[in-house]
C-alpha cells in the first residue's frame, strides 16, 4: 500500500491494524513515538475518569448530601455555616451574613425575602424604618421581637442592588431556613413579602389572592402578609397587614 493512500485510511480511522514486527518495534523504541500522533483506534487509551463529567445523577447526590448535613446541624453548628457559606454567589458582594434573631423556641416564626443594605451592614434582619414598623406590628397584637418570635429571611445574604433572588439562590440556602424551622418548631409562620410568600408556597399567585386563608408549609400553618418594607411604600394596605395580624392572632390561639 502507498504511503499516501495509507496517510488517508489512517486519518478517517480505516488505517490497516497490523504491522510488521520489525516496524512495531522500531516504533516502540522510537523517541518519536511521543510526538503527539494519536495511536491507532483499536488500541487508543480511555481518557481518565477524573476529566470525565460527573453524571447528572451524582451532582443531584452531592447536593442531597449537603442539605442531609445541614439537616443534622444544632444550633451553633449552623450558624457557622451561614457564616461560611460560599454554596452560591452572593458571599462574593455580602457584608455580612443574616442568619436571623429572635426565641429558639418560639411560637412565632416571621420569615421575610433577603436582607437590604442596611441588613447586610448589621448583620440583622428587619432593622432601619421596616424593621420599626415590624416591631409596631408586632406590638400591635402584643408580641415583641425577641420574646416569643424569631425572625428570618429566605435568603441569608443581601443580592447585589437589592434585586430579586435567583432560583439557584434560593434553592442553595433553603435547608437553612428549613433546619431552623425543624429546631424552632413554630406553631405558625407569618409570610411576609411575594418573594417569601411564592418561594415557601411555591406559587406564583399574588398575596392579595393568598391573604385571609391558612396555608402550610411542611407542615407548619402560613399566613400571607406585606412586607414592611413595602407598607412604608404603599400606605393604605397597612389596614390589609393589620386584617392579616389579627387572622394571624386567631389562627394560632385556635391551634
């Protein structure tokens, strides 16, 4: 065979497989036998299982396996890892983490979107004008921050420019919020915001439709509000958040 019509078998993958053995071993010996032409096909080694991607099966593992951890975490435990925790973007422009305040054991577990600026510098949930206007709320149907409530957000760190979170955002720090509300154990959750709202409800129904009814999540009785933030915006549904308080009162009262 011509070296030419053997050049062109070779590079459509049709190349003879056999040689002689005086060419085999000339070969083998050859310092040119590393110059980068590839060996034949039948004998061309599998690339390493390290370059190979993993399977879709095994990333879903991995992240079942990190929210399996955070699940067996106490107190102190998961508070370090709020404060370490780089599972999404948003550590890269945070301040602060905001792991959220209040009674570990309490009956009341307010959960609002992500924190704000002023959040994000304190390290805080709810401080500034909402987080005065909360406090108001809440001492409207005789509770305070701290005594009997704890206050949380579904996102622990500030998205940049207070924008919406993202999906991957908030499917990275939910085992967070949900191993708080498993050491909490709240006998009601008041939702406040369409972010927290449609996130823990998974809906996209606005909260005017989603007010005045008691929902669940995992388990736990929910109650639709606005959020402070937006009140101090928005005047006149501050009468809504206050029908929505009093339902809140008489739900729990009733458990």
């Amino acid at each position: 065979m011509n070296a030419k019509r053997e050049r062109y078998l070779e590079e459509m993958g049709l190349g003879p497989v056999w040689k002689l053995r005086a060419r085999e071993k000339r070969a083998a010996e050859s310092p040119a036998a590393g110059t980068g032409a590839p060996p034949p096909a039948a004998t061309r080694p599998e690339p390493p299982a390290s370059k190979q991607s993993a399977p879709p099966a095994e990333a879903a593992l991995s992240l079942d396996d990190r929210g399996a951890r955070v699940m067996r975490m106490d107190w102190a435990e998961l508070k370090a890892a709020v404060a370490g925790c780089k599972a999404c973007a948003l550590h890269k422009t945070r301040t602060k983490t905001v792991f959220g305040v209040g009674d570990e054991r309490a009956d009341w577990l307010l959960v609002g979107e992500a924190p704000g600026a002023e959040e994000d510098a304190r390290g805080e949930p709810f401080v500034g004008q909402a987080g005065k206007l909360l406090d108001n709320m809440l001492a409207s149907i005789g509770l305070k921050r701290g005594e009997n409530v704890y206050i949380a957000n579904v996102l622990k760190c500030r998205p940049p420019g207070n924008r919406n979170p993202e999906p991957f955002e908030v499917a990275q720090c939910a085992p967070h919020l949900l191993r708080q509300l498993e050491l909490i154990k709240p006998k009601l959750i008041l939702a406040m915001g369409r972010f927290a709202v449609q996130s823990l409800l998974e809906t996209d129904s606005s909260i005017a439709s989603l007010r005045g009814r008691v929902h669940r999540y995992r388990g736990v009785p929910l109650i639709v509000t606005y959020h402070p933030a937006y009140l101090l915006r928005n005047l006149p549904d501050k009468a809504k958040a206050w029908e929505d308080l009093l339902f809140a009162r008489r739900t729990i009262a009733g458990l």
